[in-house]
C-alpha cells in the first residue's frame, strides 16, 4: 500500500504541480499502443503508458499524454498490443547437483517468452532456487520474478529428492516453521508419494492456520474434497479436479486406502464414474472454498502422445542442456514401455480431462496457466511451453480472453496481489508485453512477442533474439565439451 501511495503521488505531482504546463519526466513512455483490458476482455486503440522505475504512474489517451509527459525512452506501439506480463505458476529446477549451470540457463528463455514471474513448485534443487529468487529480487541474476516453495513436504524415504520427510504431526510442525521462518517460501508444495494421508490433511490445515498457501498432489486414499476441505489453495493438474467428478470417489478413494484396489484400478474406476452433475457441484465447492486450478495440460499431453510424437527435431531441445536432456529419458523410457491398451488408455485419459475445463470456468473456479516445464517433463520446453499451454485452454474449450486471464491475472490472484500485477494502470507493477497482433482475437498472438517490460527495463526484439542466442550458444558448448 505504501509503494502504491508513492506512486500515485508522483503521478498526481506531476499533473498538478504550478509548474505543470511543463512536460514532467519519466523513463519510458510506451506511444500510440493498443492496451488490452484482460479483466474486461476489451482492447482501447491509441492509448500511452508511462513508466518511472518499476511502475506504472500514468495511463491515457496519447494525446493528453504526450502534453504531460516527456520520457528517457520512448517505445512506438503503433500497431502493438499491450498486455501485462505474462506468469508460469508452474515450474522446476532439479537433476541433482551437477545440473545447476543448466537449469540457470532457463531462466532468460521465460523473459524471451513474455514471461516476467515463475512460481517454482519445487524440484531437487530448493537452496540454489532460494538462492536464485534473492539474487534475482537484488539485481544480480538476470531472470523472471521467482517464487518458490523451497523444499516440498513428503513422506519418509519418498520417491522424490529435494524434499523435507515427515512421519509425525510434530514434524510437519518443524517443517512448516523451518519453510516461513528461514527459507521464507511463497507457499507451500505437498506432494503424495510416502506422505500418510491423514498427515497430507493435516498440513494443509496447519499451513492455512499459519497464513501459507498451498498446492500439492492429492493422494489415493483421500477424495479431492477433503484437501479442498482441509485447506489447499491450488490443485495441481488436472487430473485431480477430474477425479473429484467420480460418482463414487469416496468409496474408491476407501478401497485403496484398504489395499483392496491398486491406483491402476482406481484410476480405471474414477474415469468410469465421472459424472457431469457430480464434477459441477465439486467445483462450485472448489470456488466456494477459494481453490485454483493448475492444469498443466500440455505437460500431460506431452506424456501421453510420446508413442506418437517425434519430438527429436523439436526446436526447444537447442535451448536444453545435454544432462537435463538426459533426464527427459526416464518418462520416455516408462511410455514406451506400455503395451496398445495402456497407450489407448492413456490417449482417452488425456481427452477425457481435457473436457472439464470449460466446466471449472463455467463453475467460477480460478484456472491458472503453469506447464509443468523442467527436468524430467520430456519435451516441455521452459518459456515456450507456456503458449502451448495457453492454446490448449482454447482448443479445450475457454476463450482467448480466459485463456489471456489465467496467464496474467490468475498468479496475481492467487498470491492476493491483484492491486500490483495482471492490469495496465497507475500503481502497478511495469512488467508489460508488447504483442504485434491481438490476443483477444487470437491467443497464438502471445508468441507474436515485439517487446518485453521487467521491472520497467524495456527488452526489445533484438534484445529478446540475443538472449535466445546466447543460451543457444551455451547448450551448444556444454553439447560440444560433452562429446568423446
């Protein structure tokens, strides 16, 4: 509030100072632009907007701008379209050690994709991601805004690494002290692979008393209802919102927690009784409740058409060093390894979700865009993937206008920040992307990327191209030095 405060007295300084008749200065000003109102899904042609520092101080007409303003920098938007910074609310930085020099180099292939925030939901690296989002936040490490949940909480002995293992009601207590008070995540990562259930429940409702979001994996033995219940503020993946439209998920959710049913027949039997009316009430209480949804779908549908896909000459895979290349061979080493059944099966499954997305927009509920991107998630490329993530949504079913939403607006809403990102007005935050064909129209236009705004230092197109080549060049090297 005290930033905002600031902000908007520079501007009214500059508009009713007795000196006024003369141009105040500014750092940027962005002429003759067409700025996209995302919440009100409207585009206003011939607009300016002015920067000083890292914020927005003035929005108009560029007329009655250009009397009132004068800027170190001007940008020509003639043509343009102007959105807010884009945000990926899911990501990862892992593969051990070794691969540290690699991961970093993601970071400026999201800025060239429009991208100015990143929520990293937690891989094996959580240190050096604390370590990166404080050098970012400080000037000294190029790369998008970074949020993470450092350290994921899990069970004893998980299948995951970089995790905090808890057995005991007293060390998800420690768990969740040690993430606010010295590693001072931005929420919370709970995942499913040794974690006891009734733990999973009861970390959400600690961590909700303790004033930290959430997200996580929802484990078998529990129906979605019960993490909504308990206190988790975003589902990640789709899948689990889908299985919350089971006729009978709690019996099966039951059975498996019994041991009576492995997760191959529960999976079998929660696509069998998804029901419309059933899926429509659960997210209508996903909304009454606050909760968001992450779908990921492009990771997914990654995974589930590698049988068919070759991905050998995908453009991305330059901008991927050679060891987290590696790491892609575990999904696809486990897809291939899948007979013609479980293949169809994993075909249907993909479409099936698919087709409930219109349904949580219809129900109210919150859907933020997040690929999924890193290591391990084969040929989910990190900055790129995030267009394919948000033409998914359209081709599933949401407008561009909802699909523009959960890209821009949707991160701000989840972390309560809507006074600061995911609008083009004074006070807000200058992170802005400057497109050369509309996005309301057509949401293949985010890729149609002029000009990126972080923090309010302007990325031209040639800036962007240079940033791509140089982790090009950098993949190369590491390609080269790897060679016998």
């Amino acid at each position: 509030m005290k930033r905002l405060l600031a902000v908007l007295a520079f501007a009214l300084f500059a508009v009713s100072s007795p000196v006024s008749a003369a141009p105040k200065q500014a750092d940027v000003i962005i002429r003759h632009v067409t700025l996209v109102d995302v919440e009100a899904a409207k585009a206003a042609p011939e607009q300016a907007v002015v920067l000083h520092g890292g914020d927005i101080v003035a929005v108009g007409p560029d007329a009655a701008i250009a009397r009132t303003w004068r800027a170190k920098q001007r940008v020509d938007g003639k043509g343009k379209f102007l959105i807010p910074g884009l945000w990926d609310m899911h990501v990862h930085f892992g593969g051990g050690p070794d691969l540290i020099d690699e991961n970093k180099a993601l970071l400026p292939l999201y800025v060239a994709n429009g991208i100015t925030t990143i929520r990293d939901a937690s891989g094996d690296l959580p240190d050096q991601v604390l370590g990166w989002r404080s050098e970012i936040a400080g000037g000294r490490l190029f790369g998008p805004r970074l949020l993470t949940s450092g350290a994921k909480i899990e069970g004893i002995a998980p299948l995951w690494k970089g995790t905090i293992e808890v057995g005991s009601e007293a060390d998800v207590d420690a768990a969740l002290v040690r993430l606010r008070d010295r590693d001072k995540v931005d929420f919370v990562k709970i995942t499913d692979s040794t974690l006891k259930p009734e733990l999973f429940l009861y970390a959400l409702g600690k961590a909700k008393a303790l004033g930290l979001r959430t997200s996580g994996h929802i484990p078998m033995a529990l129906t979605v209802q019960q993490a909504v219940d308990a206190g988790i503020s975003s589902i990640e993946h789709l899948d689990y919102a889908y299985n919350a439209g089971a006729k009978d998920e709690a019996a099966i959710a039951a059975d498996f927690a019994a041991g009576r049913i492995d997760r191959a027949e529960a999976n079998r039997r929660l696509d069998a009784g998804f029901d419309r009316a059933t899926a429509m009430a659960a997210y209508r209480r996903f909304a009454a409740k606050g909760v968001f949804v992450t779908p990921t779908l492009n990771g997914s549908r990654i995974i589930a058409y590698l049988d068919r896909d070759d991905h050998s000459k995908d453009a991305g895979l330059a901008y991927i060093g050679p060891k987290l290349r590696k790491t892609y061979e575990w999904r696809v080493e486990r897809a291939a390894k899948a007979d013609a059944a479980a293949i169809a099966a994993r075909h249907k499954q993909i479409e099936d979700v698919g087709t409930i997305l219109p349904m949580l927009a219809e129900a109210g509920v919150p859907i933020i865009a997040g690929t999924d991107a890193g290591f391990l998630n084969s040929f989910n490329y990190p900055g790129f993937g995030l267009h394919d993530e948000l033409a998914l949504f359209v081709d599933k079913g949401l407008t561009p206008a909802q699909a523009l939403a959960s890209a821009t607006r949707a991160g701000p809403a989840w972390f309560g920040w809507l006074d600061r990102y995911g609008a083009i007005k004074p006070g807000m935050a200058a992170d802005l992307v400057l497109l050369t064909r509309n996005p309301l129209d057509d949401i293949a236009a985010t890729r149609a990327i002029d000009t990126v705004i972080m923090r309010g230092t302007v990325h031209d197109r040639a800036g962007l191209d240079t940033m791509l080549a140089d982790t090009k060049a950098r993949v190369a090297a590491w390609d080269a030095a790897a060679k016998p």
